[in-house]
C-alpha cells in the first residue's frame, strides 16, 4: 500500500485505500449507529422539502428532460436517471437546511453522498448495510480531504458542501460499485473537476442546488471510471490540483491523522433548529437567558451577538424571506427571545411580523477572529441597566448516541409523517432501526423498499 509522504505525495491513493477498506462488520455500534441516524434525518429533511421552490423547479426540469426510470424521487411519484435522482433528492434534501453538518469540512456531507448512495444502490438492487458501509467510508474520506484544505477553502468563498462533498460522494458510490483503488483514485479525479459551488449563494435557491449538483458529480464520476474513464489519480496534492486551487492549506498530518474517536462521524452534529448551524449557538445562548432569566422583549434595551468572522454566511442584517431569516444572526436572535419555535418550519416566515422586527432592531452583530463557526456570546442590556451575558457552543455532539438517535427519529416523525402518514412512516423507522439485520452482515434492509415507502399512500 502506498503511504502519504509528508509532501502530500501519494495522498490521493492513501486516503481512497483508507476508506475503501473500511469493513462494515468491524465497524463500532455507535458509528453504525449514527450512519442510520444521518440516513433518517436525511429523509425526514427530503419529505420536509419537497415542496421548497427549488426542490420543485429542480424535480419539474427532471421530469421535463425524461430519461431512464431507474432510480426514485424521493417522496414523489416519479423516477428518472441515477444522475437525475441525485440532483432531485439532493436539492430536495438542503432545500430547508435543516440537515446535518459536520465542522471537519465545514459543511453538509449527508446531502451530498446520500443522494448519490441512494440512488446507485436501488438502480442496483443493493441491501441497506451496503449502502450504509458506502455512504461511511464516503463521509469519513470528505472529512479529512476537509482536515487537509481548511480553514482556508471555506475562507476563500468555496461551499464545502458542494466541492468535498463531491469528492466524498465520488468514493462512497466506487464503495458500493466494489472498484479497486486505482479506478476509485479516477473517480476522485472526475470529481474533483466538476467541483464547484460558492458561498455567496447562501440566502438563496442555489445553495440547496450545490448538494443536488454534489451528489450528482460524484455517482456520474464513480460510474464513468468504472467503465475505465481515466482522470488524474493524484487529483488532491497534484500541482495545480484540488488542494493547490482550493486555497492555501495543505495539512498532510491533519488528513492522514486518525480522529479523536476513531471515526469522522462520530463528530455528525444534527440540527434541531431550521437553520444555518452557525446560528444555532445564538439561538440556544438567547433561549437560555429567555427561560432561565424570564426575559420579556419589552425589558431588553439591546442586544450584542458576538461570533466568529466565518459567521459572515449568516450575517443578512435585515432579512424580508423564510430563506433569509435562516442566515440572520439578528433574525434568529428575535425569533429565540420571542420564543418562537426555531425547530419549525412554517415559523420562519414570521421574519417580517412588526414584533420580530421590532427586536432584531435591537439586535447588533460583532464578528470577530477567534471565534468559530460553532460558538457565539451574547450580552443582553436591560432597560433596568442589568446586563446579561451567555456563550454557547453547539459544535460538540451528544455524547449518549441513544439519545441522539431518539431526537432523530422524533425529528423524523415531526418532518415527514405530515407527508407520508404515520403508517408508512413508522414503517421507515422499524426499518432503519434494524441495526444488527439478521443474516449475512452484508444483507440488512432493501433499499428499494425504504424508498418506497417514503411517498404518501394512495388515496382511498
């Protein structure tokens, strides 16, 4: 096997071989363990999107195009192409943000792999652990191409979502579709070429579209270099590569080196609020002080958020849509003194009611180095002259991963059984819940099944 020099030589191979070995049985529970809750939030977020004006636009383009009916559109009657139900089911997916990240990036790797998994293993009649075994060593090879390229990428104006979330997807479908780690080190090269996807398209239609378009590079790269379409097989650490244009960071030990506990997505952090994560700690610190200080509006002289200088992604000072609401600091803060419900999905559009106004005129945000895309500090002036201060950082996961898992399916619950029914959709839950399937531990659930069973039932 050929190892990383410390120059980055031979990274490419050495990270596609790490993650190509990963073997499934020998994976530990609590990893297995959230790889299913990353797939039910998933498709809770994708039933809770389908009717988001870009998800709409994106699935009716697909329907016009036509093609091969091969793979689903998640929780819609119609099918198309692997590479169309990528794109649907990815957009779909990020049109809420309300799906989960992870800060190695930082970005939305489930987005951007699942779609692709998903599609690859029903046209190919896969089982469940399969697609989960595949969907892992995708995620776990996008976070340390991210341990290489940040902070700088993302600095630079890159969505990582949609640039290492292709290259995660690249390797997760050469997983499922078995290739060597030759021909999967092409599918990185075919990846990394198409990957694309800017920042300053947050706030907008766009930014759901760079999952879509994510997931849709990857299989289309998996699925062209087995069929012996070559790229570059040194595609991250070549000259002019991946990492050289991607920005200044090139950390060969941060990307060769292990994770604190073992795998990349123990460190998945689910959202429980419909926004931008980088807002989450404003909006916790706030509702805190709200709750624990019994905090009225009409007592609140000012307020200060303080945050890191990356918070610049969720800075629209005077949002007027749902969309934008989801990236104002001074939005957010409004929402969580009011108490509105910030895990909702209709409440966003209250972003323009006088009373949320009123309170995000309060609001001044103070972006500041040092600080990261997790953590924020509040300070609440009081007409009294009181003046109360919370910091809060929402980047470290639960560390009881049951617990986790039971707040991902009630998340699930809320999101999709008002599109899918309750039958169908505690069906999908017994589904995933089998962890350990009976059988060969390469068998478990079906995947065409699970997906069937995420469109609403027939009318009576």
């Amino acid at each position: 096997m050929t190892q990383a020099g410390a120059d980055g030589a031979g990274l490419t191979e050495t990270l596609v071989r790490e993650s190509l070995a990963l073997s499934w049985p020998d994976v530990p529970p609590d990893v297995r363990r959230v790889a299913r809750d990353c797939l039910a939030d998933w498709l809770g977020c994708t039933l809770a999107g389908l009717g988001e004006p870009a998800a709409v636009a994106v699935a009716a383009a697909a329907d016009e195009e036509g093609g091969h009916a091969r793979a689903s559109f998640v929780g819609r009657a119609s099918r198309g192409s692997v590479l169309q139900a990528a794109v649907v089911n990815g957009t779909a997916s990020h049109a809420l943000d309300y799906d989960d990240v992870n800060l190695s990036v930082p970005g939305h790797l489930s987005v951007a792999i699942l779609p692709a998994v998903l599609a690859l293993a029903e046209q190919r009649g896969e089982r469940g652990t399969a697609a989960l075994a595949a969907f892992t060593a995708g995620y776990e090879f996008a976070c340390r191409v991210g341990r290489l390229v940040e902070p700088a990428h993302y600095a630079n104006g890159f969505h990582a979502t949609a640039t290492i979330g292709s290259l995660g997807a690249a390797v997760a479908c050469a997983r499922l579709l078995a290739l060597d780690a030759s021909t999967a080190c092409h599918a990185v090269g075919l990846a990394a070429t198409q990957a694309a996807g800017m920042k300053a398209m947050f706030g907008t239609m766009t930014k759901p579209l760079h999952a879509g378009l994510a997931a849709q590079a990857g299989v289309r790269a998996a699925l062209l270099a087995a069929r012996g379409f070559t790229s570059r097989t040194d595609a991250i650490e070549c000259r002019q590569g991946f990492a050289a244009l991607h920005g200044r960071d090139f950390r060969v030990d941060e990307a060769l080196a292990p994770p604190a506990d073992g795998f990349h997505i123990l460190a998945n952090l689910f959202k429980f609020h419909a926004a931008c994560y980088s807002t989450h700690a404003t909006i916790e610190a706030l509702a805190t002080l709200r709750r624990t200080e019994d905090l009225r509006p009409d007592d609140v002289e000012s307020i200060r958020v303080t945050a890191g200088e990356g918070c610049t992604i969720c800075n629209i000072s005077t949002p007027s849509t749902a969309l934008e609401a989801k990236f104002s600091l001074r939005a957010v803060a409004a929402f969580a003194l009011l108490g509105i419900d910030t895990s909702g999905l209709r409440t966003w559009d209250r972003v323009t009611d006088p009373e949320v106004m009123a309170v995000r005129d309060k609001v001044t945000v103070e972006l500041v180095p040092g600080m990261g895309l997790s953590d924020a500090e509040v300070l609440v002036q009081l007409r009294d002259g009181t003046r109360l201060s919370r910091h809060h950082d929402c980047g470290v996961p639960l560390a009881d991963k049951r617990e986790q898992s039971a707040r991902v399916f009630g998340k699930f619950r809320a999101l999709a059984f008002p599109v899918i029914g309750t039958a169908r959709g505690e069906a999908v839950l017994a589904m995933l819940d089998l962890l350990e399937p009976a059988g060969r531990p390469d068998d478990g659930w079906d995947t065409a099944a699970l997906v069937g069973l995420c469109t609403p039932a027939p009318a009576d």
